[in-house]
C-alpha cells in the first residue's frame, strides 16, 4: 500500500510558504510503514521539527476511484524540509519519517471525484491545536482538484486499489509539541462528522 501525496494544492497554503501555486499536480509518495492510526503522536520520539498538514485522505477501489474518505496529517519536518529545498535534494527526510502520515475514521464515499471539492456538498477541513483552530477551509478552495490528481497519477505511477491520496492541506499549517492536543475533522455541508482524529502529541 502506497500513500501518495500532493502538495501545494490550496493556493493560500502555496503563499503562505513563499511557493507559486501550481497549475499541474507536485506528488510525492510515503512508505505504508508511516502510516499512524491509533495512539499519540510520537512527536518527541522525531529529531527535528514536526508541523501538521491536515488534508483529505481518499482511499481508491480497484477501479482507482473513491471508496472511502477520511481526515489525515500529513506531518513534515519543516525545518528539514527547508535544508533539502535549499540544496535542491529529496525531501524524504522532511516527510517519510514514522508516524507521518496520520489517518482518522473511514467513511464510505460512493459520490465520485468532483463531488469531493462540489460547494452544495460541502466538505469542510479544520484542525484544532490545544482549542485553537489553526487550520479550516472548504475543500472547494482547491487550486488542483483531487480528479486532476488521479489523473496525472494515471499517466505515469504504479497506483492500485486500496492505495491512499492525501490531496493536499489548506493554509495555517504549524508546529506541534509535546503536550498539544490536536482534533482534525472532516465535515460535510450539514456540520456531520464524517472522520475525524482526537489525539494527543506525546
């Protein structure tokens, strides 16, 4: 199982790390070995920084379409990810670390692509650290859609069914630490819950 990854999909969050908002989708892959599903975040246990990136995770049937959907943390080493850009290196040292790729509650999506980023549906990120909401954007603010990123993963990656697609975190992006308590939602138009992550970072 493969997760893969696209970045710079909010333009906001492009801005707001100093980066031009892409037209075409920027994709990247993590080990299923950083895959988080239970438990507190091990953020002392990591060497250097570690920020949240809460994004919609979709996970795709053997026809490479939406099965199911759920909230996740994308976790990056900033700091890390900010030495290797400088030095025009990969970035895995800042994204494919343990426990990196967080995933909440699975709720079953049989409305297709477009209707992820559709306005009358809804679909609303946030996350909340220690009470205080850092992150929270309508998944129709996407720049690059989640159909535009399968189709390019189409063109040219190994993807299959039962694979992830983390498509991407809104602005507001920042650190975690020892102590936080974090609450990362998924929501529809009506406010339902549909994934949700309620942790602690240890």
């Amino acid at each position: 199982m493969a997760m893969w990854c696209t970045i710079r999909t909010f333009a906001k969050h492009a801005i707001e790390l100093g980066n031009t908002p892409p037209t075409e989708p920027i994709i990247f892959v993590k080990p299923a070995s950083c895959l988080h599903t239970e438990g507190p975040l091990p953020v002392s246990d990591h060497p250097g920084e570690v920020h949240h990136e809460v994004e919609c995770v979709v996970r795709l049937n053997q026809a490479l379409e939406p099965e199911a959907v759920a909230v996740g943390l994308d976790l990056t080493d900033r700091a890390a990810q900010g030495e290797l850009r400088a030095e025009r290196l990969p970035w895995a040292k800042a994204k494919c670390f343990r426990a990196s790729a967080v995933v909440g509650t699975w709720t079953a999506w049989r409305a297709g692509w477009d209707a992820l980023v559709d306005p009358t549906v809804g679909l609303h990120l946030s996350l909340e650290v220690n009470g205080q909401v850092r992150q929270s954007t309508p998944l129709h603010e996407m720049s690059v859609t989640p159909a535009q990123q399968i189709a390019a993963l189409r063109q040219w990656a190994p993807v299959e069914g039962g694979h992830l697609l983390f498509t991407g975190t809104p602005e507001g992006v920042g650190r975690l630490l020892p102590g936080d308590d974090v609450l990362a939602r998924l929501t529809d138009g009506e406010g339902r819950v549909l994934s949700e992550i309620s942790t602690r970072c240890d």
